[in-house]
C-alpha cells in the first residue's frame, strides 16, 4: 500500500518534496524492491521519471540533474526532491512498488510499468511560468 501526501502549485525555477510512505512489505525486505515515481502529464502517456533499488537511483533524461530520489525503508519512506522546475514538469506524479522484489529496469523510464503493481493514489503538481 502506498500513500502520497504533498504535491500543489510552484513557480518555475522553485522546488518541492514530494513523499510516499509504503506499508506491506515484509520485515527488512523492502529494500529487495525497486520502487519508484511516475508522473502523467495531461494529453500525454505515463511516463517513468525515477526510480531506486538496492543499485542505487536512476533518472530519466528529462529530471536529470534536477530531481533526485531517496527512500528510508527503517521509517518506510520514498522521497523525490524536485529543483529547477518547469512548467513541462507539471502532471500528476504517482510512487510505485514492483511485485514481485526485483531491481529497476531501463525499459522503466518508457513508460511500462506492468511490473508495479502497488501504487499510489496521484499528487497532482503544477508549475507556473
């Protein structure tokens, strides 16, 4: 089970934090598991942005050097911190978890996701010029 809270509207150039506190995992096995974020901009597909695993984390070309991800599996927390933003970076962002544990993937930042099966409920980000 994931939940999101965070999310909301920023200026271009701004930051912001975005949190995801996952539960069900068995004990100590969650680092086992890439976990992730996904954002879906409207009018466009999903699209894989960040994910981590036990290899360290990954980015997509269109965050990188921006964005940067984190997870503390002793308090069950995933983080994205979002610098630099720009309006295109603006959509709904979804944390994800793969089933079952396994490392993240390259073919992850096009978009095929059918390895998450945990998700999420969307935090929607906005970013003005």
């Amino acid at each position: 089970r994931l939940m999101e809270p965070g999310g909301g509207s920023v200026q271009a150039g701004g930051s912001m934090r975005l949190t995801c506190e996952f539960s069900g995992h068995r004990p100590n096995r969650a680092k086992w598991t890439c976990m992730g974020w996904f954002r879906q901009a409207p009018g466009k597909s999903r699209e894989g942005i960040s994910f981590i695993d036990l290899d360290g984390p990954r980015y997509g070309d269109s965050v990188k050097g921006r964005f940067a991800v984190s997870r503390d599996d002793t308090k069950n927390l995933l983080t994205l911190q979002m610098n630099n933003l720009k309006s295109e970076d603006t959509a709904t962002y979804y944390c994800a978890s793969r089933e079952p544990e396994g490392y993240c993937y390259g073919w992850y930042f096009k978009g095929d996701d059918k390895d998450f099966v945990h998700w999420g409920q969307g935090t929607p980000v906005s970013v003005s010029p």
